[in-house]
C-alpha cells in the first residue's frame, strides 16, 4: 500500500497558499501561475480554508460577482477535509471521491506538510500497478 508520505517525498511538498483577506484575483493569479487547481488559504499560520477552481466558478461567475471585488474569505470553503501521511492513497482516492472533492491538505501532527490532489494520487497508483505488472512479466518469462 501507498501512503501519503511515501507520494510526497516523490512528489515534493511545496505548498501555495494566500491570505483569506486577498482578493480572489490574486488567488486565481496565483492558480494560473503555479498551474494548480487550487490554493490553501493560511491566516497566521493556520490552514482556515481552501480555494477552489469549482468555488469560483460557482461563487462568482454564476452569482454575477467580480473576483478583483471580492475577498478570498468570502468564497473559500471553511471546512478543510484533510488527510494525514499515513493514510493510503486508496483511503484518500475513496475520501475525495464520497465527499467529491480534488484536493486534499496533508497534515501532521496538526501541521501542514503538503497538499495531493486527484492526479496525483490516481498517476501513483497507475505508476505503481504498472510496476506490479512488469515484474510479474518478468517472473513469468523467468528474467
């Protein structure tokens, strides 16, 4: 089984992150830049919420509302759903899928040390039942 820990170590730990008093502008700016799909909101050093592509599209563009008019707070989900690093990838893949969320923070005895999402976790378990496979080739063809 795969953990978290183990993908981060592959995958790296840096982490993106914004204010929750910023504009949402800067958050998308952010996005765009980094070419993620969302941004962990930090007030003071702790994780208060996360900023999704989906909480644009649904908080405002289909509401009408300008994201240089708006703040971060104001759209950002609250309720962060977190994974620790011993988890496996198949009770994170399991997670997002009930609660049908994209991304998940990773924390550590309550501090943040890094963020997967759904690519992530799904490119892993490919890479790694594609290793499972080769090497029962392998023994099968006696290599």
């Amino acid at each position: 089984m795969i953990t978290v820990k183990r993908l981060l170590e592959k995958k790296g730990s840096e982490i993106w992150s914004i204010a929750p008093h910023a504009m949402v502008y800067e958050a998308l700016s952010l996005m765009a830049e980094k070419n993620i799909g969302a941004v962990l909101v930090i007030d003071g050093g702790v994780l208060v919420g996360i900023l999704s592509e989906r909480d644009y599209a649904r908080k405002i563009i289909l509401k009408g509302k300008r994201s240089v008019d708006t703040l971060v707070w104001e759209i950002m989900t609250p309720d962060v759903i977190f994974v620790n690093p011993d988890q496996t990838l198949e009770e994170c893949m399991a997670l997002m899928t009930k609660k049908r969320i994209r991304h998940l923070p990773v924390l550590s005895a309550e501090e943040l040390i890094g963020l997967i999402s759904i690519g992530d976790v799904v490119k892993e378990l490919i890479s790694e039942k594609e290793f499972v496979i080769e090497q029962l080739e392998n023994y099968i063809a006696g290599r």
